[in-house]
C-alpha cells in the first residue's frame, strides 16, 4: 500500500489535473456560453455572474497545468477540491429548484430541455473529482512531480535540525 | 543540512513556474473580461438601437404596438424552427405596422455565428435584412461545419437581391464585427441564457414544459394569442 501510494497520487493528480485544464480550454474558447452557463444557474447577480463566466475557466486551466506538472500539489488540491464541492452545491440547488440547465462543465450551457438534464451523473462525476483533491491534500507526495517535497514539511526539518 | 537532493534550484523552479502560471491565468482572465465587453465606439448598422440591447429594429417609431424581442443564434436550430413556425407572422406585423420588432443576433455557438450575424447587419444596411434572416434559416447549415464563409454569405445576399459591392465589403471585412460583441454583451446583461429567447413587450413567453406542449414558441397560434394579447 505504501508503495502504490505515490502512483495512486499520479493518477490523481493526472485525472483531476486533466480534467480541469480540459474544461478549462474549452470555455475559455466560448467565453458567451461560459458566462451563459453561470447565469443559468441563479445563484449570483448576472453582472458577477458574467465576470465569473470568464475568470473561472482561466483559473481552471491553471490549477490544472499546475497539477499535471506537479506543483504546490497539496495548495492547488484544495483548490480543485473545494471548486468541485462548490459545483455539486450549485447543480443540487439547480435540480432542487426545478431549472433546467446543462451544468456548463464543458464549455457548453445554459437552458436545455428538461429531457436532457443530467444532474445526478453531473454530480457523482464532481463528488469523484472531490475526492480524489482530498486523497491529494493527504497525500501530496506523488510519483513524477516537479517539486519533489511538499512545501510544507520542507520548513519544520529545516527549522528542526539546528535547534536539535 | 540533510540528504535529501539540493533544494535551492528546485524552490527557485518551483517559484518560476507558478510565478509563470499565475502570469497566464491573469492575463488570460482580464484580457477575456474585457474583450467582452460593450464596445461604444464600435461601427453600427442602420436601424440598430443601442437603446434596445443593440437590436437590429423595425417600426421603432410606432407607439402602443406590442414590442417583440427576438434574441437568436444563427447558428441554433431551435431559431430556425421558430422562424419557420412564426416567422411569416412577424413579418406580417411588421409590414403592417401591427408591432415593434427587434431582432438581437447573438452568437455563442461559435465563429459562424459571428460572420452570419455580421452579414445580416450588412444586410439591414440594404433594407434586407428580413429576407437575408430566412434565407440563412432555410438552408442552415450544420453547426461550425465550415460551410458559412464570405462567399456562401455573399451568395446568400445575391439569392435575396442585394448585388451591391459594399455588402461585399462588408461582409468580407466584418465591418460589424464590434456590434456582433455588443449584442452579445447586452444578451449577458438582460440574462438571456438560451436561444431563441423572446419576450413581448419585455415578458418572456412561454417556453414549453413537455414533449407534448408546444408552449407559446413552436405554437403558431398560442404566439400570436401571445404577441396580440389576452
């Protein structure tokens, strides 16, 4: 198990990573339907709806790029995470109140025909992402990362091994 | 201090990438927020009002008519139904002086939708924009499949008489193009989030709630119940 830690970690880091950077690109190429997709949900006033429309996809293709190539992993992990509990919140509250809309994940959006909602399988797909960021804050060290140590435990050993 | 690999080189990596991420995400980010937004210097076509969300306007001069809203995509095949559905209906009101109409062309779906909203503004500068807007329905093409390019407009416009060398132009330089961004920047402010969205004197009609019902869009006489009220 201890060794299969780091590449259960890869996995993670490249699914959830991956994922991100995807949906990421494909809104920021349609900024109109990013923004559409935000609104549809009801949640914000439209003109901070539409400024997160647009900042949102960037964001994302950050936090991916950063994941993928192994950076900050723990930091971008929470990220992604609480990004992905915020997205099952704002689909639940959606399908509780009865709208219906495409969840705009990717690139797509905004009203659909109630036929073609697709919020529990939009929602257990977000859960996994979660989890996985969750198994990434545990468990940061991963196998093929560029930053080999985790920040974090860089300062204690340090601050450790003089005093001592 | 410990064995572990030297950890300068890799912290100043580290700083570097994630200095570099942060530059891409936020130039990425605030070049997008402006880029969409309303642009008031931008070239207008006739009859377009920036009073009414940048529409392209009939009978703006008529008071104590209904006033129809039609936000659409070129590209949607929804808005060709409902111009197939209503279309001839409206124009009727229009040439009979019976409703204020205002056309919003937006374009979400893609680059497509771009060139044929700002082909239809060239089009309304040569008084023939309702016959360029059916002709572009009737023969929609497949979604971003390439087929909508300067040469198919032109041919479009040449089918619905306009032959002048300044639609052309217009066409082929996108003259329109920062309208066709204002329209879409005025559809995010009035909260339009599918397409077609139509509202009647700033009402939306009803959309339909079941396969069976039709709901004041596709049913040509609950639109026109609608439109002419009560």
């Amino acid at each position: 198990m201890k060794k299969a830690q780091p590449w259960i970690g890869l996995i993670a880091r490249l699914s959830l990573g991956g994922v991100l950077l995807y949906a990421g690109y494909l809104k920021a190429l349609t900024p109109d339907k990013s923004m559409m997709a935000v609104r549809a949900y009801e949640l914000l006033p439209i003109w901070l709806a539409n400024i997160f429309g647009v900042v949102l996809p960037w964001l994302e293709i950050g936090a991916g790029v950063l994941l993928i190539i192994g950076i900050a992993i723990r930091y971008v992990a929470i990220f992604g995470s609480a990004l992905m509990i915020t997205f099952v919140i704002a689909i639940s509250q959606a399908w509780a109140r009865g709208l219906s809309i495409d969840c705009g994940c990717f690139g797509d959006g905004g009203a659909i025909d109630p036929s073609q909602t697709k919020y529990l399988e939009t929602i257990l797909r977000d859960i996994g992402f979660a989890l996985l960021g969750f198994y990434l804050i545990r468990y940061p060290l991963t196998k093929f990362a560029l930053e080999k140590r985790e920040s974090r435990q860089e300062k204690p050993s340090h601050a450790l091994t003089p005093g001592e | 201090m410990s064995s572990k690999a030297p950890q300068g080189p890799d912290n100043v990596t580290r700083n570097l990438v994630i200095g570099m991420v942060v530059l891409v995400v936020a130039v990425g980010a605030i070049f997008s927020v402006i880029s969409n937004r309303e642009n008031t210097s931008a070239a207008l076509p006739s009859s377009v009002s920036q009073d009414e969300g940048y529409g392209i306007v009939f009978n703006g001069d008529l008071t104590g008519v209904p006033v129809i809203d039609i936000w659409e995509d070129f590209q949607c095949p929804v808005c060709a139904r409902f111009e197939q559905t209503n279309g001839d209906y409206i124009e009727k009101l229009i040439e009979e002086k019976k409703a204020k109409v205002v056309y919003h062309t937006l374009s979400f779906l893609g680059p497509e939708s771009v060139l044929a909203a700002n082909a239809a503004a060239c089009a309304s500068d040569e008084n023939k924009f309702l016959g360029f807007h059916k002709a572009f329905y009737q023969n929609l093409p497949a979604e971003n499949s390439g087929a909508v390019t300067t040469d198919y407009l032109v041919g479009l416009g040449q089918g619905v008489g306009i032959t002048s060398e300044k639609f052309k132009n217009c066409v082929a330089g996108l003259n329109y193009q920062g309208w066709v961004n204002n329209v879409a920047a005025a559809g995010s402010e009035k909260n339009v989030n599918s397409t077609p969205t139509v509202f009647i004197n700033g009402k939306e009609i009803r959309r339909a709630t079941s396969g069976t019902d039709l709901g004041e869009y596709f049913d040509p006489s609950a639109f026109a119940k609608a439109v002419e009220g009560k």
